[in-house]
C-alpha cells in the first residue's frame, strides 16, 4: 500500500516532510497551489516517487498558479470553452503528458472534468474533454508509464448502482489503464465522514474497482485512510488542511484570502481524530492521567506545547499528522491482510474506550468535529469489510 502526501499549501511543508520525516512514498502535487516553475524545481529524486495531478476538474478556473500551466483548459483555449477546447484537447493532452514525462514522475495521471450532478452523459463528457485525446497521444508518443485515470464523483454517483457500474464498465474499457485516481465528494458537514449510507458504498465502489483489476489510489483521505487500509488499496493520502483531507472545488471557485481560519487542531492518533487545541490543553491541564493515554509525542507537538496556542497554519502541526500518519500507515502496510484488519479494529475499540474515558472525565470544550462520532461508522463499515 503506497502512502502519498496530498499536497495544498505550503508545499514545501510536504517536501520538507518527505525529505527529513521519510513521512509516506511520495507527494501527490497541485497546481492550483504550486506554479510550474516550481513543480520543475524539485528535486527529481522526489519526483520520481511522486505523481502530478493536472487538476481540469473546473476547466474554467482563473487561480492565478493554474494559469502557469501552458495546458490547463482556460490557457489553451485563452479563456474556456467547451467547444473551442475539444478542437485543442489533444494540444493540451500532448503538453500535459510532456510536462508529466519531463519531470519523470512515478505514473501517468490523465485529468477529468468535475460534474457536481448525475449527469445522463458523464462517460461520454469525459471521453471527448480529456480520456480520449490523452490516450491517444500517450499511444502516439510511445509512453511506457503506468496510466492511471483520474476520476472525480460525488457521493450521489457512487450510491447510484446503475450509474455506478456504467462508471465500472467504461474505466475497464481500456486495456492499457493500470489504474484509477479516486476523487469521492462526500459532501458532509462534518470534518469526518459519519453517515455509514456514505462511507459504505465509498469503500464498496473502491473494491469493484479493485475487482476489476485496477489499482486504485484514494485522493483527499482524512483519517479514514486507517481504515481504507483494511480493504487494501494501492494508495491513500495524507494531507494537510481539510481541503486536502475532504474532496471539494471550492478551492478552484472561492478566494481563500476571504475565507475565515479554522481553529488550531491537534491529530491525537490513539482518538484516530483531530481535536480541538483549547479542548486538547484542558485535558493536558485537568486530567493529566487521560493525557497521558491520549497523547502520542513527536518533536513538532512538543515544540507547539511549550510555546502556546498556535495559529492554525503552524506548520508543525502538520508535520505531526504527517510523520505520525505515515508511520501508522506504514506499519499496517506491512501486515498481513487479516493481521491488518485486526489491528484496524483494534485501534477502533481503543479510540472508543479512549473517548468514553475522556466523556466521563468531564471535558467541556468538545465540538462535533472531534467527540469521536465517526468510530461507531467504522465499527459497522468494519463488520460489512470482514463478513
């Protein structure tokens, strides 16, 4: 099982991470969020393990790093649009392939279009803006490189059985694609993913894949990603801000200068949640022996402990997740399928207990984000996996 870093902002916190943490195989990068001038400065041992996701998911998009891109849809055709792009599709297939071949990364990725809606010609939509014309062009230019397809949905696409397996028939429609880039918008309120009627036919429609022989590498993974571990997957993700961690286009839409900073968390890998920092320090303050059950040290928690509440773009704090993360992910990689599932639903049952200890102990700064709701959904997803 591959373990990637979704990167967002602050790349260089993912590098940085790679390099000196050895936190996961390789980084999954984004273009909305890092210039091409960039991406072509790292160093190609990183590259080389890591892969490119060209992002055409709003074609439409202005961000401004996207724009650095000389094959993105709203580049190429110097302001989108559908009609005007089909005739310059493959130009933009042969740059994208080109940039992907020129820095060596691991594989292939070929870009699709987000549809927010069950829309009756998703297949045919994407075969013409993108699946085709870079098929065609990887063929033409004799690329060796496992190809995987990228493929957004909504949670809407996958709890739909029929549209579901139109969606399966088409990606098994092509010989040469080793795989499938996994995009799911679950779409909930919440920071994890607590409807079980979501979770399940998530996790089902990444086996059908699997079924069908394909590889699938699951994009924007919060700490499910512990979980998804029980089914195997080829990749998961570890990511950053919740925009790396929760599959959205909103940071393709919105201007993230105006959108308001969430509250400093903390990733607590014995609660599987990330937990508000003022709830974290009442308990390390009033019920020092849960604390201690809680807690799990690396140097960049100790440094935010001794030095007080910090913004939520600390850095630290995420390359506390991501060592913490990826090591987690690493050492249930190297498990034996059931050796896995059990030690899966192990730490299920000790978060549980964990989190009833914390309850009964009287802490009063909890939110809905981090009380632990979603482990009863993993406790039944858990059961469905192992009958």
């Amino acid at each position: 099982m591959k373990i990637y870093q979704q990167a967002g902002h602050n790349t260089n916190w993912n590098i940085e991470s790679l390099s000196s943490d050895h936190a996961g195989d390789g980084i999954i990068f984004s273009p909305v969020h890092y210039k091409k001038n960039k991406i072509e400065s790292v160093a190609t041992s990183i590259k080389e393990s890591s892969l490119f996701d060209p992002q055409f998911y709003v074609p439409d998009s202005q961000k401004l790093k996207l724009q650095t891109y000389d094959f993105f849809p709203e580049v190429i055709t110097d302001g989108f649009s559908t009609i005007d792009f089909e005739s310059l599709a493959h130009q933009a297939a042969e740059r994208c392939l080109k940039f992907q071949v020129d820095n060596n990364f691991e594989k292939i990725i070929i870009p699709a279009r987000f549809h927010p809606e069950l829309v009756t010609d998703y297949i045919a939509k994407q075969k013409v803006f993108s699946v085709e014309p870079f098929i065609n062009e990887i063929a033409r230019a004799g690329i060796e490189k496992e190809i995987f397809i990228t493929l957004p949905l909504t949670i809407s696409m996958v709890t739909d059985s029929e549209y579901r397996t139109q969606i399966l028939n088409w990606i098994t429609s092509y010989p040469n694609i080793h795989g499938v880039y996994l995009l799911n918008q679950i779409g909930e309120s919440s920071k994890q993913i607590t409807d079980y009627n979501n979770l399940l036919p998530h996790i089902n429609f990444v086996r059908e894949l699997q079924d069908a022989g394909l590889n699938v590498i699951i994009g924007y993974c919060n700490t499910e990603s512990i979980l998804l571990s029980a089914i195997d997957p080829y990749g998961v993700t570890v990511g950053a801000y919740e925009n790396t961690r929760n599959f959205s286009i909103d940071k393709f839409l919105d201007n993230d200068s105006n959108m308001r900073g969430p509250a400093p968390r903390i990733y607590l890998p014995k609660l599987l949640n990330w937990m508000r920092y003022d709830t974290a320090i009442e308990i390390k303050d009033d019920f020092p022996e849960v604390w201690e059950r809680i807690y799990t040290s690396t140097p960049y928690m100790e440094s935010i402990l001794t030095t007080g509440r910090p913004h939520f773009t600390k850095p630290e704090l995420y390359k506390h997740h991501f060592k913490i993360m990826s090591e987690d992910l690493a050492d249930l990689a190297g498990k034996t399928l059931t050796e896995r599932r059990s030690s899966v639903q192990d730490r299920i049952t000790s978060a549980s207990q964990l989190y009833s200890d914390i309850k009964s102990a009287g802490v009063i700064f909890f939110d809905k984000n981090c009380d632990g709701e979603h482990l009863p959904v993993w406790n039944r997803v858990m059961r469905h996996i192992q009958s």
